[in-house]
C-alpha cells in the first residue's frame, strides 16, 4: 500500500533523514516563552519547511537521526498541540495551522511530531529573536537559511503564483455554484408557488400541517457519500500486512454522520459561498475539536483543498463541495475519513472507527467500542454543525443524522485505547444502529451539552445493562473530566458553553 502510519512514516523519515528538506529533528528542548531563541528556531524552521511544500518537525531526535529516551525535564505536554500554537500565533506571518500529533515509536518512546502544512498565496515570514521579520527557506545539510538568492525567490514565487492560480479556479467555481443554486432556489419557488396557488383555488382554505425534515434527501446524499468512501477504501491495492487487513476491514465498520441546516418550515437552505463558510469553521474547529484532526477540515495544500462537484443523487443534481479523497493522503493515523457539503446545506462525512486501529497496535482480538469515542466524533459534528448555525442566519433548526455499521459483537470500553477497561462485557447485536435528532437554532447555540446528550445516549443504550447506565454516566461533571483529560494529551477540545474566554458563536 502507499499509505504508511504514523510509526512508519518516522522510521522512513529516520532512516533518510539526510536526503529529505522537508523534514526537521530536534532533541528534547525548552520552547517555553522564557526561552525566545529557542522559540526563534523553531518557527524558522517551520516557516522554511512551510516554504517548501510543507513536512515534519520531530522533538526528541537527535542531528543523527536516533530517537532519543524519554525526557523527564521536558514531558510530553511541554510539546502539546496549545503550547505549539502559542508559539507560533505572534511569530509567523501570515499565521499558520500545524498538525501535533503524538507518535508512540517502537521504542515504546513517544515523540512529539509537527506536521507543517505547505504556504499559501503568500510565503511564510518568522520573527527573529529579536522580533525581525525574515523569510527562511530549506537548504542542503538540511537547514533554515534567510532567502538571499534569485533562485530560492524564484522557486518559491513560481509555488505562491500556483496557489493563486488554484484560489481562482476555486472563486469561479464557487461563483457558478452560487449562481446555479440561485437559479435553481428560484425555480424551485416559483413552482412552488404555482402548485400551492392553484390547490388553494381547488380545494379551499387549508390546514397548516405540520413541519418536517424531507429525511429521504438526507438518507440519500448520506448514502451517496458513504459509498463513495467505500469505492476509495476498496480501490486500495491491498497487501497480506496487518495494516492491510484493518484497512480492507473499513469498508464495513465505518458510521457516516451528517447534518442538515433548515429553515422554520424545515425546508433546505441554499448554502452560498460554501467555500468561504468551510474555512471559517475550519479555523473556529481548531480551538474546538481539534484530535490532531477535525470534521470538514479544509487544507490548504493546492492538491487536496477542497473542490467543487456535480453529483447525481437519487436522479437529481447538486453542486456541492468535496473534501479530500483517501487517494491523496500519505499516511495513515488510524482513521480514515471523507466529506462532502452539498449545495442543500447538506453536510456528511464518513470515517472509520479509531477503536479497531488501536485493537491492531494491541493486537487484541475482541471489537470494541469506546464512550470517549463517541464522545469525540458526536462533539466534532454537533460542534461544527453549531459553528456554520451562528455563521447561517437563516438557519432555524438542525436535522442530525448517524449511521453506525459494524458494532455487532463489540463491548463497550472507557478509554480512547480500551485497554482492560470496559463499561460493560455485554456485546452488540445489531450490526448497525441510525440516529436522528432535529433541534432549534436555540437548542443547539444555547444548550449545547443537552443537546450532545441527546446525541449521544440512543447509542449508548445499546449497551446499558446492570453494570452500565448511560444516563449516570454521560454528566456535565464526567463529560468535563474528559475534556480535560484530553486536553493534557494536546488535543483542542471545549464544549461550546464551556470557555467563556472566546466569543460566543451568536
């Protein structure tokens, strides 16, 4: 396969470190405020990679390329994903949204890893020590060097120019997609209007019947895009590896999520400038529910940004935003996921279970499920479904929408990697398990935990028994420990009530 894991993509990086620019080894260090020329280095070093095309910073390596022990006068939360950011927010210009993810190597050691996005229009400036400005580029030994020739100016202009070629590819596309969805809003009301004029002529005063999500055009698209990921797990060139065998093993063990923005009549909102919609929720997502990965991210790099598409649906059209393809990704972190956002404000993304790659790095034998789990992929889509709500003033309720495929046979466990311990040994017996849930505007930006509690206990319930009660266990006090928990490991988690230190959504 030409996917790796997080494991294999160091010790690949390890073993040619010096033949590749694109990456940067640092022993264990202080990059606390307190040491500025440290801070300095690192942002240089990033910039430079950044300008190149975009690769990794790895803490606790050495110039020879030899993982080092575990450091006790730097722990692992001296590097997470906050104080990385922090870092960076005042020293780069313009700012830019790295990846931190924590990689456990086969020294058993884990490492703190960057991965550093390419530039984008613009390249990327760092501040000195002393606070002054400079463009660094990568050079051979490899190094961070101040740009000082034509040809390091003229290689990294020649990317800048193709970024902006790709952002105005993506302008004209999203300026025709929203002059189709107008056209088509338009016709659609006038229509409308035409059918309910001449029934009202025909049959008199009506009743108001009750509004209701048309749930028939949601279960389509969610469908449409589930088997579209199933298509890009099944394309795979499949080896006999373990790694191999989990991946094939995705295309039934997998939930699709989605969710739909409507108006008080339940009625579909036409989604103008999709694009510009998905990148404000992606910045707002990264201080919300950030995993190292989030819901809908939109990336930057001009081969995997997200794209325009036309899709044929239960013998309809819609236009619609494609988020990026399996196929492009490099390596493998133990979840695969894929989204669309059709023009219908329509949002999908599908994603396999982290539980079954930490059952391979155990080598464990039983399925299962964990609470925090669910936790977290019921939080990134309940959170990004608040976010563009805020941004959608038209947006009065919410239809939420799961499908769990695969859960048969597994138990329930507490922690994000199971280990030996469990809720409950009782096991699923439904292979699969839907959710549905349509809250107002209010619900969802004024009472954000009641409304993710309502999320996530049908799905617990599988699972509740004498040992296990959902309702005892999904509190505000349990849910806040786990938020924190997750927090010291470097993920970006907040309930969207939670920290009044940003603003509020609405």
């Amino acid at each position: 396969m030409s996917v790796l894991t997080d494991v294999q993509q160091m010790e690949e990086d390890l073993q040619h470190r010096s033949e590749k620019l694109n990456v940067e080894f640092k022993a264990w260090m202080d990059i606390s405020k307190s040491n500025k020329e440290g801070q300095a280095k690192i942002s240089r070093h990033i910039a430079a990679i950044a300008n190149l095309g975009g690769g990794r910073l790895y803490f606790g390596v050495d110039d020879d390329g030899e993982a080092q022990p575990r450091s006790d006068a730097f722990p692992i939360e001296h590097y997470k994903s906050d104080a990385i950011h922090n870092l960076l927010k005042p020293r780069l210009e313009p700012g830019l949204q790295c990846e931190v993810r924590f990689t456990i190597f086969t020294n058993g050691v884990t490492y703190p890893v960057i991965h550093i996005p390419p530039h984008g229009v613009t390249p990327i400036g760092a501040r000195d020590e002393n606070s002054f400005m400079h463009i660094y580029v990568r050079s051979v030994g490899p190094e961070s060097v101040k740009i000082s020739s034509y040809q390091q100016w003229d290689s990294i202009l020649k990317r800048c120019m193709r970024f902006r070629d790709v952002e105005a590819v993506h302008t004209r596309e999203e300026d025709e997609l929203t002059r189709t969805q107008a056209m088509t809003k338009a016709i659609t009301e006038s229509v409308t209007a035409s059918i309910l004029q001449v029934l009202g002529e025909r049959m008199g005063p009506a009743t108001s019947a009750k509004a209701d999500v048309d749930w028939a055009v949601v279960e389509d698209l969610m469908e449409a895009t589930r088997r579209d990921f199933v298509g890009q797990i099944g394309a795979f060139d499949f080896g006999t590896s373990e790694i191999d065998q989990q991946v094939r093993e995705i295309a039934g063990k997998h939930v699709v999520s989605g969710y739909a923005l409507l108006d008080e009549k339940c009625n579909f909102l036409t989604l103008e400038r999709p694009h510009k919609l998905l990148k404000i929720a992606s910045e707002e997502m990264n201080h919300t529910a950030s995993f190292g990965w989030h819901d809908f991210i939109v990336l930057t790099n001009s081969d995997v940004s997200p794209r325009t598409r036309l899709w044929s649906v239960g013998g309809r059209d819609f236009t619609g935003v494609e988020g990026m393809r399996i196929s492009e990704k490099s390596v493998y972190f133990g979840e695969y996921d894929y989204w669309r956002v059709f023009g219908n404000s329509v949002f999908v993304t599908t994603k396999s279970y982290r539980e079954d790659y930490h059952r391979l790095k155990l080598r464990g034998a039983d399925l299962f499920f964990t609470s925090v789990n669910l936790f977290i992929r019921m939080h990134s889509l309940l959170s990004h479904a608040a976010i563009t709500t805020a941004m959608v003033l038209d947006a009065e309720r919410v239809a939420l929408s799961t499908n769990h495929r695969g859960l048969g046979g597994r138990i329930l466990g507490r922690g994000m990697d199971y280990g030996l311990r469990v809720h409950t040994h009782l096991k699923a017996i439904e292979d699969r398990h839907f959710t549905k849930l349509v809250v107002t505007r209010a619900e969802i930006l004024e009472d954000y935990f009641g409304t993710l509690r309502r999320l996530c206990l049908p799905i617990l319930e599988i699972w509740a028994g004498s040992n296990f009660d959902p309702e005892k266990w999904f509190t505000r006090e349990n849910i806040d420990k786990i938020v924190a928990e997750l927090r010291r490991e470097g993920s970006a988690v907040r309930l969207l009530d939670q920290d009044q230190t940003r603003p509020p959504l609405s």
